[in-house]
C-alpha cells in the first residue's frame, strides 16, 4: 500500500514522503491517526506542485538549522547529577534532561528531536547526543555529567 506521510513518522519517513507500507498497518494505524493519506494519482500530483511551492521556503529553513548547528557545537553541555557511591548516578540524565539543559542556554529543542547514545546515561563521564534540527541537518552533540555540588 503506498502513501503519503503528512508528518513526520519514526522509523518510517518524513512528512511529505511517499512510502510503502503493509496494507494493515496503514489502514488501521497511519490513515486513522492522521499521519497519512492513500497516495492517488491525484494527490501524489498535489503533492508534487507544493514540494514545487516549498523548495524555496526550505533553503531558507536549512540555513537556520546550520545556523542553530554552528551556535550549538560552540556549547559545553554540563549536567549535574546526584551521585552514589563511585560514579554511579541515582536515576539516569537522557534526552529530556538535555533538552533542559540546552533550554537554559536558550536554544529550545524538542526532547523527541535528540537522542543520547545509549538511551539513558547512569554513570559520570562524557557521552554524545544526537540533535536532529532539520530533515537534512543533524549534529553530534557532546555532553558532559557531572556530580551534583
């Protein structure tokens, strides 16, 4: 079954892409929850005269996200954590918690947009981060934890 994406899907596409998919999967989940729609011979020409429409618009989106990019690879990212005993934290900093931090920096990035390597960090050290600004503009994001004062 072929379709649309009207937004953005994990591990399936981007808005806007035409992807295909099994017949349930789009019939009973994507088109019901609004993420897509059935790519017709008619749509599919719809959505080629707004991607047409869009590409301008878009460099200049590109060009802000390399501008976010640059001013957040200037960034040294701390976290503060309470610590047990060794370097072992009490819970675990991840991507909601980077979002925090990069928030006070004032760079306001949606916690779904990063993903910290590994999943969840539990010990003290120096770990990456994953920040997706854009379709087309991902950086590693360097991060640090630290313990608590």
């Amino acid at each position: 079954m072929e379709l649309i994406l009207k937004q953005d899907v994990e591990n399936l596409g981007f808005k806007d892409d035409v992807v295909t998919v099994k017949n349930g999967y789009g019939r009973n989940f994507l088109i019901p929850q609004g993420q897509a729609i059935l790519a017709t011979v008619s749509a599919k020409k719809v959505l080629a005269e707004n991607l047409k429409q869009r590409a301008f618009k878009e460099k200049k989106i590109v060009d802000d996200a390399n501008k976010i990019a640059e001013s957040l690879k200037a960034l040294e990212i701390k976290i503060a954590s309470k610590v047990g005993t060794g370097d072992k934290l009490f819970g675990s900093v991840n991507n909601i918690d980077l979002s925090e931090a990069l928030a006070k920096e004032g760079h306001s990035i949606d916690k779904k947009f990063i993903t910290v390597a590994g999943g969840n960090v539990k010990r003290l050290g120096k770990y990456d981060a994953v920040v997706r600004l854009h379709r087309e503009v991902s950086i590693d994001l360097p991060f640090e934890v630290i313990a608590q004062a």
